[in-house]
C-alpha cells in the first residue's frame, strides 16, 4: 500500500508535525524533503515533508495543496539528525529542520534565476556571407565575431563586456543566425578567481600513519572518530586532501569545516588546487544567490566536497564517506541561536548515522575530544613534529611588569624586545604578526579627574574608542555615539584613553616604523565582501611587512616568511569569569605561535604579559599540551565541570533586574525538587556580563554525568511555569562560554 500520509512541519507550527493527505495527482512525486503547499488555519503557507506514513494520527486530515519544488530537498539521514539536534540540544525541530538549508534555498527551493543566453546556430553561421554582413551591418559581424570565441554568452555579459548594442543581437536574432533563450545563471563565488593545480605530496612517516587510520575510517561500516593531533605545521591538511581523494576515489563524498569565514579563502585555495570544480563553498559571506547555487550543486552531485563553516556540516552531500572538522577546538563551531548546536558533535552524530567517517584535526585538541580518546571513544593520530622536522618557534615570555618599572612609565604598547625583533625582521625582508584581541582604539574612556568611565547605557560594558570615526562604540549591542568634548560629569576635557586595541597598536606601529607596509585584520576591515582574500592575499605576496590583527590572524595562515609573531597582550582572556578561560587561552596563543617559522626560516614569538608565571602562559612558552591538559583536568574533575560532567546553563533575561532574578530563583527551586541525586545546580546568580543590550541577566548553571536526565526536567519546567510577560530565556546545552 502505497503511502498516503505526509508529515509536515511549517514555521509557525510550535515544535509539531502536521498530517495532511496526498492528493491522487501528486501521488509519487511527494518524498522527504519534498517542499510543499498546505493550508494551516486560514491561510496557505508552505513546509517540508519530513515524514511519510500509510494511515494519519489524527481523524480527518486536509490534503496538501501542491508541490513548492520539483524535487526532494532533504534526505533521510538528514531528517534524522534535526530530530537529533532538536533533542538534544531542546530546539523546536522546525528550527533544527531550517538550519539543514540555507535561507535561500528554503523560500525559493530549486527555482534559479534565469537571464537571456545567446548561442549561434552553426548551420545558418557557416552559409552567411560573413565579409557582405560586415559592410552592411558592422556591429552585427562583431557580434558573430564574439560568438565565435565565446559559442554561448548571457545577454546581460555580452553587452557589460564587449560594448555591442542589444540591437545586434537582435538583428542577428530575427535573421535566424543566434537564439535567444532563457537559461539558469550559475552564481559561482569563485567564477573570477585562479587556482593553481596542486599534486599529493610525499608524505612523512608519522602523515602516512595517520592517513592510514583514516583511509581505514572510510572504509569501515562502524567508523571510528579519528582525533588528529598535529602540531602547527605538521600538515595536517595534506592529510585531509589525501583522505578525501580516497573517498572520491571511492565514489563517496566529502565535508571539510573550518572554524570561521577568515579561514575560508586559504582552505577553498588549497582544495580547488587540487579538486578543481567538484569544491563547492558554503559560508554566511556569500550572497544569498551564491549560496543558493552552490548549495544545489551539492546537491545534485555536480560537487562533491563541500567546504565551508559550521553550518556547512548539514550540507546535502550524497553518499557521504568523510567529515573534516579542521580547528575542532575552535569555540566558533558553537551556534549561537537557536538550535545552539556544535558543529562538531553534529558531525560525530552524523558520521554514526551516515557510517562515514569523522576527522577532528587541532594542535590543541578540545579537552572534550582528548577525554574521548582516552575513555577509547575516538582513535588518536598523533603528529608531534612539523614537515620536514623544521623546529618549532622558540618562546619567549616578557614581564611587563618589569618593563614598566625599566621605562619608568605607565605600560607601553611594546616591550624593548618585540621592538628590536621587529626591526630585524623588517631590514631581513622577513614579515611579522602582532596579535591583539581587541579591536578598535582604545578599551576605555576615562575621566583622570572624577573617575568617570564612558559605558554604554545598554550594557554592563564600557565604550571602546574607534579613532577613525572618532566615535565611542559598544562591541556588545552595537551602540555608538561621539566622543564627548567634555566629561559628562565633571565637564573636565582631558579625557584618557585607557587600554590598546588594534587600531591604537596600527598607529603606534606606523610611529615606531615608519618605512615599514602595515596592515590590520579585524571585524572592522573586513566587513566587506571578499575582504578577507585581499587582505591575505597582499599579505601572502609580500606587499605587507606587519600584519596587525584579532584572533582572525590566530589560525590557519601558512606564510613561509613570517618569522616573528608578537602577542602584545596575553592577559586578554585569560582571567575572563569562565571555567574554560585558560583552556581557550592556551588554544589562541598556542595557535598564533604556530604561524611562525613555517618556512625554511626559525621562527620566534615574543609574547607580553602581566603574569608571566600563571600556569597557561607556561604551558604556552613549552608548547605542552599534555601537561596543561593533566593540570586543569584536575580542577574540572573535582568540580564536575566538561569534560568530567555534562552542563546546561539556562540563561534569563528581561528589562526589570527583580523579575528577571525572581525567574532565575523559581527555575532553580523546581529543579532541586527534581533533579538526580548525582546533579549539580549552581545559582541562580548574575551572568558575568550583568546587562546586554537593554536587558538584565541572571543564570541557572546544571551539571550532571549525562545529558538526558537534566534535560528531559527542565525542558518540561520551563514549558509549564508562567514566567513574566516581559522575560525569556535561552536553555544552552554544553556552553563553550558563560559569559
């Protein structure tokens, strides 16, 4: 009996499926995935198939009212791991379901955009009198003449590239000499770019074995997860391409996830050079059109590796045989709406339901992943030397406490040393990185004489100041207003400017070197399109001595020429009120270390710092992952805190401090009454960041040995209490940050 039932689900249903009946006439053209039209109370609206059936749960159902594509857009396994993702981290499914596509390809399914494309028709061209049409009609041979180089143009890049009036083409067109039809445009985000064709490299010993491990993971029905643990430079990512020409070699396909957009140009380079146009890019920087179309070539099977950020680990890719998560540590693979999925996990989740295998790659493994490897959960590839055994950077720590008492001053942006190295650096011809976490001028605003800081009125944060808008901005909610003439308090006009951000250090470099190129890398300067290609690409051909930047800098860059790296300010994130402050720590500076010295040419890293003796900074300067991961682990363990134990922290927030703490207060009294004896409930308690955008918050942290017996109580509270009106809140399954 064929099946008469479809299920349903549409945005504005809360968190169910609906059954409708299908039709005789659309009867084995409605499959999972299948986009379509359906009335929900009084009006039409559309949804997605996600399920089928033979008989309904309910009494009488309506019938679907049409198809909204002409094909299936989501396949089973992908079905299954929303439902998953819904579960677990506690989404409506109709979210997990919308973030299996682009927004794109929700509202417009497989319809594309359509131009004029104009094409020759080779037997009416070959009879013409060619040399007669030119005398009478010049602009009509020019036109012919373009068709002749190029068979088959858009009307629309015919006329853009070549000058031709439309009124050649149709001339040409009612002589019968050119068609003129309607054909999809491909949006290609690549379409202007060159790249150059790579060959596999030989391999070192320890890259063979670990490709070895994963050419068996493809292989197997019961993959493992394989953690690769390489240090900076011990080309990992000649593992992946190996790997992944395996899997193609094999008639499977490919993901590759990298932790962020700034990553992306240098990745989709290295894989075009050496898989062409079966690469397809996913990532929130393309336009809406180019994510369209690239998202339908995966699709259709036209590309069969998809690269992009975390939300390209739902790509449709068929007969899926591996997933790279290149940086698995990197917070950025955390979203941070709803569905707050981890990429990472996602693709562990995936590769079981796909039976593919899944590649973490980090020279500084989350501690989640390491704890994995040794409760036997995931293999372990180790790769604990670079390519061609080059050495790894050496380390040096700079006490700026000292520094300042050697100056006689107030802290200073360079330390006598990082500023000597620069200028060898610069009369060698070598290039250098100056890492910053802070974006913008300068961190604060003060008054020297009543005290008085600039903070945004919206949240608990101060202002930070942009010198070139000469505006004061709040990096938490986005608010900006001008620098006050005068302090609004005591109305004294000598300000201070407190704190160095990266558009301060730009200047101060420019001070202390004046000859040398300098360019800077952060939120502000690459906001537009392709910014990040640019950029890196002028840094990359040497038209850039000092690459000034945020923690976009801190990953991924591979310049044989860099051979000093300088952390103005370690202390950054390190006594941040989080419990993974000096794990996050540890992974950016260890990172950005790791992007000196990757020629032939020894590198050096100079990092500053007002602690020189906490344990993190150590553990950086010996590049020890092992010792640093013993030591915090037995903190965490004592506390039940991840890897050691599972977390929820449910976060509220509203207008008024009393209603939102009173929520906070009546959550955590429900749940002690119900939790397991072997739960943790820590609050409630103001956020570390107190008020963000207008509303105050307060959290409600969960800890437990699993998942599920946390969850399923505090999913069914939640819904079934009356909070006030004017508070919501937001449930974080496994937060990467409290903050």
């Amino acid at each position: 009996m064929p099946n008469s039932i479809a299920r349903v689900i549409v945005d504005i249903a809360a968190d169910r499926e609906f059954d409708y009946s299908i039709p005789p006439e659309l009867q084995g053209r409605v499959g999972l995935g299948s986009k379509v039209s359906v009335s929900f109370g009084r009006r039409r609206t559309e949804g997605f198939v996600v399920g089928l059936s033979e008989t309904s749960r309910v009494g009488t159902v309506k019938p679907l009212l049409g198809l909204a594509s002409g094909k299936a857009l989501l396949s089973q396994p992908l079905i299954d791991l929303a439902r998953w993702v819904a579960d677990y981290y506690c989404a409506p499914f109709e979210l997990a379901v919308r973030a299996l596509m682009p927004g794109a390809v929700r509202r417009s399914g497989d319809s594309f955009k359509h131009n004029r494309f104009v094409e020759p028709v080779p037997a009416a061209v070959a009879a013409l009198d060619r040399e007669a049409l030119r005398r009478r009609a010049p602009q009509q041979a020019a036109a012919l003449d373009v068709l002749d180089r190029e068979p088959g143009l858009f009307l629309k890049d015919f006329l853009e590239r070549h000058g031709l009036p439309a009124s050649s083409i149709t001339a040409l067109s009612e002589k019968g000499l050119v068609t003129v039809r309607d054909a999809a445009v491909a949006r290609n985000p690549m379409a202007n770019r060159t790249f150059l064709k790579t060959l596999p490299q030989t391999l070192m010993d320890q890259q063979a074995a670990a490709l070895a491990l994963v050419v068996g993971s493809i292989d197997r029905r019961e993959p493992p997860v394989v953690l690769l643990h390489g240090v900076t430079g011990s080309g990992k990512t000649e593992v992946y391409l190996q790997a992944i020409a395996h899997a193609i070699a094999a008639g499977k396909g490919s993901i590759v996830l990298v932790p962020e957009i700034s990553l992306t140009p240098q990745t989709v380079e290295r894989f075009k050079g050496r898989f062409g146009e079966t690469v397809a890019v996913l990532h929130s920087s393309l336009s809406e059109g180019e994510r369209h179309d690239e998202w339908h070539r995966i699709h259709s099977g036209e590309a069969r590796i998809a690269v992009g950020a975390r939300s390209a680990v739902f790509a449709p890719v068929t007969n899926l045989g591996l997933i790279v998560v290149d940086e698995e540590h990197e917070p950025n693979y955390k979203q941070d709406e709803a569905p707050r999925y981890h990429a990472r996990d996602v693709a562990v989740m995936r590769g079981r339901l796909e039976k593919c295998a899944v590649v973490l790659g980090s020279a500084t493994p989350a501690f989640e992943s390491t704890f994995n490897v040794q409760r036997g959960k995931y293999a372990l590839a180790d790769m604990p030397v670079r390519v061609d055994h080059r050495k790894m950077p050496m380390i040096r720590v700079v006490d700026m406490r000292v520094e300042a008492q050697r100056t006689g001053g107030g802290p200073g942006v360079f330390s006598r040393e990082l500023a000597d190295l620069i200028r060898q650096r610069l009369e060698r011809g070598e290039q250098t990185i100056l890492f910053l976490n802070r974006r913008g001028f300068s961190t604060a605003l003060l008054c020297s004489k009543c005290g008085y800081v600039a903070s945004c009125d919206w949240c608990s944060v101060a202002y930070t100041y942009h010198r070139a808008e000469e505006r004061i901005k709040c990096h938490i909610c986005g608010a900006t207003k001008p620098v006050p003439a005068v302090c609004p308090e005591c109305k004294d006009p000598a300000f201070k400017y407190s704190g160095t951000g990266t558009q301060r250090l730009e200047s101060v470099v420019a001070r202390l070197f004046p000859k040398a190129r300098v360019s800077r890398m952060d939120a502000d300067t690459t906001a537009a399109k392709n910014s990040h290609w640019e950029l890196l690409g002028e840094f990359k051909s040497g038209k850039v001595d000092i690459l000034i930047g945020t923690q976009m800098i801190a990953k991924g860059l591979d310049i044989p020429n860099v051979t000093l790296i300088g952390v103005v300010n370690a202390d950054t994130g390190l006594h941040a009120p989080d419990f993974r402050a000096g794990e996050h720590t540890f992974q950016l500076l260890t990172q950005v270390a790791g992007r000196a010295g990757r020629g032939e040419l020894a590198g050096e890293v100079v990092i500053q710092t007002y602690t020189p003796f906490h344990p993190t900074i150590q553990a950086v300067r010996r590049l020890d992952y092992r010792t640093f991961y013993d030591q915090e682990s037995e903190t965490r363990r004592e506390l039940a805190y991840p890897p050691f134990g599972r977390m929820i922290c449910v976060t509220f927030r509203g207008p008024s401090d009393e209603r939102v703490a009173f929520s906070a207060d009546l959550l955590a009294k429900n749940m002690q009454a119900v939790l397991p004896p072997d739960a943790i409930l820590s609050g409630p308690s103001p956020a570390p960041l107190a008020r963000a955008k207008g509303l105050y918050r307060h959290q409600v942290l969960i800890r437990g040995p699993v998942i599920r017996p946390l969850s399923t109580p505090l999913r069914r509270i939640l819904a079934e209490t009356s909070w006030p009106p004017d508070v919501s809140f937001v449930m974080d399954v496994d937060p990467v940050s409290l903050i």
